[in-house]
C-alpha cells in the first residue's frame, strides 16, 4: 500500500495503488518498490515496516510514514532488560515480518546479555499437532517463561488456542501482528493473560469516521470495491430491496489503526510537490508549471520527498507527532505498550507503557499473578546462595551452576567470593598480605 508519484510527465498516474486490504503489509511491497525504481517513480508507504526497505542500495526511492520493525525489536528487548528476563524463547512466522523481526530482536537481545533459549517458527500450513507441538518445545525450556513473539495476528491466536489447549502459561511479549487485537485473545484469554503487546502509535481520525460512515453505494461509486464490502458487511445482495437502506453508522465502528499514517502518507506527498512547486515555479504560481514537468523522481525524492516535514493533520490537540523522514526513508518509531489481564471479571489490554526512542513503563498498573504479585523470573540459572560461587561456560553469560565456595576453590575469583562472603575471603586476604 502506498501513494506514487511519476517522474512527472504532462499526465499523473493514480494517486494510489489499488492493493487488497487482507494481503499482509510487509508481503509484496519488495516487489513493487523494485518496479518502480526501474521507472524513478518514488513510493510514499502507510503500511509496510519491513527492515529490509530501509536498504537505499535496493529502494532508492521507498519512504514509509510507518517505522520499520528493528525499532519494535529494539522496544522489546528494552522491556525484556527492564524486568531483567534475561533467558526467553522466540516464535516467529515464516516470512519477511516475522523473520526479519525475530532477527532484528536476536541483535538487539545479543547486545543485552539476553539469550535465546529456543527459537521456533510457525507457518499457515501448519495444523493443530504442529501448533502443540511449538508449545511443547517451549515448555522443554522450563526457565525460559518469557516468549517473545515476532508473528501475524493468526499464528499468535493458534499459539494461545494451542496453549490454553495444553494448560501452558508463558508471559508473552508480542509484536504489532498481535497489537491490542481482540481477535487474537478471544477465546483464549487465559492463555493471553499477563502479555505484554505493542502497537504503533496512532490516534483515531474522527473526521474519517464521520465522513466512511456516511459513505452508501449510490455515493461513493469511485471505489470500485464498495458494493462488494456493503454486501458482506451486511450479509445481503443489492440487487435485493431494502440491501441499500443499511447505515454504516449502525452497529459498532471501530477504526483500523494505520488510518493515521495513510492520511499522513497523503499530506507528505503533498507537501512535497508543494514545496517543490516553490522552489522551481514563479511565485504566483498556482498550478504545475513547466519546470517541474519532465522532472526526475530521483530530485522529487531526494530534494523533497525526504526533507518534507510538517505536524500531523488531525491530531488530538494534546498530542505532537511530526511527520518526516530519515535518510533512509524511514518515520520515527513510537509504540504504545499494552498489557492483558483482567478488570472487573473483564480482560483488558490496558496501555502501561510507550516507546519512542526510549522505554517509559508505568508499572503501577500492571497486575502481576503469581507467588508474591511481582514480575516472573525468566532466568537460565537461579541467583547462588551464600557461600556459593557462579561456575561459567566460556561465552556464555546467561547460564551457570553454583559449586560451594571452598578454601582454595579454583573457580573464586577474588571479587566472587568477598561478594557472598565466602570462607574461601580468609584465603584471599592471607594470600594478599603475603604478596
């Protein structure tokens, strides 16, 4: 999904590209930003976060009012180091969302002390055995509670369907595939309960609700897709009496969440063609002039495109959100954080925490479960007791056993064992004072 601007010959192209909602936004935008370079048709995109467009050696001409998914990957791994999870599994789907997420999130982790205790990956083709048979592989990793999810929204629903199934808890961490989605949880709500999930930030644009919800048939006959929505939206043909007589303002309208960048999509287009016509045209110029036509969409990109930069349209008065763009195309990263639980005999997802740049959690109202109401460990290896000493493998810093802390024990070091107070600290400062 994207808005597109030709190398502007004397005619425009469709504002838009005419793709199917249901697809998944990070499936095919490779493949089109691929085409129109060929062309130096720059591509403005409100819906596909994949990593991988931010390379300009492949999509010169990609820009994205969304961020791409190393940002997320980045938020998860910050929330896992807030709650010191330091040994969690990973499930993603198969595919560039869930793949090149789940990559970005082992990087982040990596450079964290976080490790990975198994990593699994789920598939559409995949049935209910093969769903268990993840949970299973999960449940092996007994001290790993936390799993990190990197997956669409129906591979996290058949994990929870599969985990309530086997009586499994496991503190989730999701991406945006799982988002603040009821469809995801439903049925499954104990399974989801403790998840933490995060969605990109956006606001609802009341100005859109007011003007979809007055759309009918018979006044928006440019969308060719419309009728076929109306029918299925209200399970009726219209070539029945009384099919046309339904209201969009009936029943609940909820607002997809990435309406907010598509209208901020359109408004970057045209700023930039504004500023361009500035910068080229005479000042009383109103329309495109002639010196903006034949231009190159390398200029359009590289001089307008990206140093467009403007305050969102239709924002809540209380909220500041500035559109532009990096140099490689990319929008800032900001996600709100959400946790599951439950409110007055009501699951809920209740936003504690938002990402911009930086974690901020308010941790005050999330309701822990379990023994003593605090975060659940995810460790390797317990904390070593008194008089115990931390044997480790070599390059490896999540997992260890602890041996007893013993006069002349090969494995105290110096700073171990005057930490647990160990006996073996007489040793050491017998063998000081003899030096």
């Amino acid at each position: 999904p994207s808005f597109l601007l030709p190398s502007l010959p004397p005619h425009f192209l469709s504002p838009s590209l005419p793709i199917r909602p249901s697809l998944p936004p990070s499936l095919f935008p490779h493949q089109v930003a691929n085409l129109l370079r060929l062309f130096q048709i720059p591509q403005i995109s409100y819906a596909s976060t994949s990593a991988k467009l931010s390379d300009k050696s492949r999509y010169d001409y990609f820009a994205r009012t969304v961020p791409p998914d190393f940002y997320q990957a980045k938020a998860i791994a910050e929330i896992l180091r807030y709650f010191n999870w330091t040994y969690v599994s990973t499930v993603a789907s198969e595919g560039d969302y869930g793949e090149t997420g789940i990559d970005a999130f082992q990087q982040e982790a990596r450079a964290r002390q976080i490790c990975i205790a198994t990593s699994a990956k789920v598939s559409r083709s995949m049935n209910r055995f093969s769903y268990d048979q993840v949970i299973r592989s999960l449940q092996q990793k007994s001290n790993a509670k936390v799993v990190i999810l990197f997956t669409r929204s129906e591979d996290a629903r058949e994990l929870l369907v599969a985990a309530a199934r086997m009586n499994s808890t496991f503190t989730w961490v999701a991406s945006d595939g799982w988002g603040a989605q009821e469809s995801v949880v439903r049925g499954s709500e104990t399974a989801a309960e403790g998840a933490f999930t995060i969605e990109l930030a956006s606001y609802p644009i009341r100005e859109f609700a007011d003007y979809f919800t007055k759309l009918n048939p018979y006044t928006n006959t440019r969308n060719p897709w419309f009728r076929e929505f109306w029918e299925h939206r209200f399970d009726c043909s219209l070539t029945e009496p009384g099919c046309s007589e339904h209201s969009l303002r009936d029943g609940k309208f909820e607002q997809e969440s990435k309406i907010m960048f598509v209208v901020n999509a359109v408004y970057a287009m045209a700023h930039a063609l504004h500023n361009m016509r500035q910068a080229v045209c005479l000042p009383n110029a109103t329309k495109i002039c002639d010196a903006m036509k034949p231009g190159t969409g390398k200029r359009f990109y590289r001089d307008f495109i990206l140093k467009a930069k403007f305050d969102a349209p239709f924002r809540p008065a209380d909220t500041e959100n500035m559109v532009r763009f990096d140099a490689y195309g990319d929008s800032l990263g900001r996600y709100n954080i959400f946790h599951y639980h439950k409110e007055e005999d009501k699951y809920v997802y209740r936003k504690v925490g938002y990402w911009a740049q930086g974690l901020i959690l308010n941790t005050s109202q999330v309701p822990w479960r379990g023994p003593g109401e605090g975060p659940p460990t995810s460790q390797c290896s317990d904390p070593c007791r008194k008089n115990e000493v931390k044997s480790m493998q070599p390059g490896d810093v999540c997992c260890w056993i602890c041996i007893p802390c013993q006069v002349r024990h090969p494995q105290a070091s110096r700073e171990e064992c005057k930490r647990l107070f160990c006996h073996c600290v007489v040793y050491l400062l017998l063998v000081s004072s003899s030096l």
